[in-house]
C-alpha cells in the first residue's frame, strides 16, 4: 500500500532515487486490452491526477502527487506555479516543519521503531521468512541483524522501497518541488495532518497485521522493479485506482486467497486512506482564500477518496488542467 507506509518509509531511509534506476516493465501497459478492461475500478473519480473543488466562495485546487523524483515532474511542477501564486496557502501531508519535527521525536525515542522487549523479528516471522526478509534487507543495503528488533511495519515500510531506487533523494518528488516553490514565494505551507499521525497509525495495527504487510513485501519481491514502474506509469496516466485494482489481481495471481487479500486490504484502507481522509476534510474547508492542497494521489479517488467526501458536503468538483484558470471566476 504505498500511501502513508511508502512515505513514512521515504522518510525513514531519508534517501532514495528517481525511478529512472529501475530497469523493470510497466505491467499493467503489458495486459491484453481485456484484462485491462476487467480491472478498471468503478468507483467515484477513478482517473486523474489534477481537480478543482468549489463552494460558494471557497476554492480548493487538489493536486495528486508521487514522492519520488522523475524528469517529468520539472515540466509539471513549473506549469502548477500559476496556481500556487494564486493560493493564500499550500496544504501538505506533512509540511517542513512537522516533518522535522516528526524525525526529531523518532530520534529522541527509540522505542518508536524499535521493540526491545518483545521477541526478535525472526521469531515472529519463522526461519523460512526471515531468510528471505535478510536476503531482502542487505540488497538495499541494511544488515539484518540491524532489523531483529524492530516493529514489523517499519520494516515494511523499509520493503516499500525496491533495492533499484538506492540510494539518492526524495527532495526532487513533486509533493517537495512545490513545497519548495511555495517556500519561494513566502506562501505559508501547512500540514493536513499532525505530524505524529504516522506513528499512532501503525502503532494500532495488530501485530499479526504488521507481519503479514511484510510477507505481502517478500511475496512481491521478484517483481519489485516491475511494480515499482507499473506504480509511476500508472501515476503519470492518472490511474492511481487502477494500480489498487492491479495490485489485488496480483496478489491473487501470486497465491494469495482472495478473501485474506481483501480482509488485508480492507486493514490498510481503513488505516492509510480513509480515516485520515475523513479527518482531512474539515482541515481544507477551514481554510481562509483559495488554497492548493498536493497529496498522494490515492487519497483522490474512491467512495471514501477526498473528492467524493468533498462532493458529497456541497462541493463542485471538477477536473482541472495546467493552464486552466483558477479560482474560477
């Protein structure tokens, strides 16, 4: 699920490359036009990257974005920079400040990744996992004994990251050019959310829960370069839904039983996704002139998505395009 887990990994390792490093295919482009009819989602505001929300007086322009860098993001990025000049304020998951705030608290308290008191990762995972959770862990440079005692969804948040983007930045990920920009032109940057959200999430998930997130990552492994491909193409098409839709397939094609795939799914939506839509929501009518609020691009669509809860509280919502004007008049 690479929303808050592929963030809160990000910013864990504090390094990681653009996605050019990845050598593998887009999976979903490889589908037979059928198969690739079959999966797409009906489900409220299914495509597209770039919307516009109104009510009355109030503007909302909604931007999708992707964490890590990639070269199309300098075009993109300099065609949002109207925008951001005719906003009163930028809304990110997590602004500069927080963000700062956020690995100063995991610095001060081990106990935020690490389990001193519990039994080893290994014990929890069984012998046959954790040969292949350390075979995982040093191609992206990490010593597993370095992982023995640390939360199970820590380290899967580390497994989000395929061994193909190691090592270089994230500061290039669009959600960071445009902070960047509106830093630029002394716009004030605001977090959607507490900048400890991250941790009170993963922290009430059951520990079974956490250990299957990481066994979803191994299963996934051989295909890690093709994913993390699949996952920025569909991005840049605009069909973040699509990529969910893809990736359950997958997990079925793998093995997995589709009632645990669903179960599990259904876990991660409610803990990643919609929960902290839901709480986003009064965050971005509170705002005081037109705002512009950039954040990862599934929280967009879906019955439970942003646009769909904004839609259903009185607001136009509309796709909009670079270029276009905005705040409408």
């Amino acid at each position: 699920m690479k929303t808050l887990l592929h963030a809160f990994g990000l910013l864990l390792a504090l390094s990681l490359p653009g996605l050019a490093q990845c050598q593998g295919q887009d999976l979903i482009a490889a589908l037979p036009p059928q198969a690739r009819a079959d999966l797409a989602p009906d489900v409220p505001f299914a495509k597209g990257n770039l919307w516009q929300a109104r009510r009355g007086d109030a503007h909302l322009l909604l931007i999708g974005t992707y964490h890590l860098d990639d070269p199309r993001f300098g075009p993109l990025a300099e065609a949002l920079a109207p925008a951001l000049q005719a906003a009163t304020g930028l809304f990110v998951e997590l602004s500069p400040k927080d963000e700062a705030a956020l690995k100063a608290q995991i610095a001060g308290n081990p106990d935020t990744v690490f389990d001193q008191s519990g039994p080893s990762l290994r014990d929890q995972l069984g012998e046959a996992d954790w040969a292949r959770l350390a075979k995982a862990l040093a191609s992206r440079g990490t010593p597993a004994p370095a992982a023995l005692k640390m939360r199970p969804w820590v380290v899967a948040a580390m497994l989000e990251a395929p061994a193909c983007l190691m090592p270089a930045t994230v500061e290039r990920g669009l959600d960071r050019r445009l902070t960047t920009l509106a830093t630029t032109q002394d716009l004030p940057v605001t977090s959607l959310e507490p900048a400890d959200t991250a941790l009170k999430v993963f922290a009430a998930l059951t520990p079974a829960d956490q250990l299957e997130m990481i066994r979803q990552a191994l299963m996934a492994e051989p295909q890690a370069e093709d994913m993390a491909v699949t996952l920025t193409e569909a991005y840049f098409r605009g069909e973040s839904q699509l990529y969910l839709a893809f990736t359950r397939a997958e997990a079925i094609r793998l093995g997995m039983d589709p009632a645990e795939v669903d179960r599990q799914m259904e876990v991660m939506f409610a803990a990643l996704l919609d929960g902290r839509n839901a709480a986003w929501i009064p965050v971005l009518e509170a705002a005081q002139g037109p705002h512009v609020a950039a954040f990862g691009a599934l929280h967009l669509g879906g019955e439970k998505g942003v646009l769909n809860l904004l839609a259903a509280r009185g607001w136009t919502v509309t796709q909009w395009t670079p270029g276009d004007a905005w705040p409408t008049p």
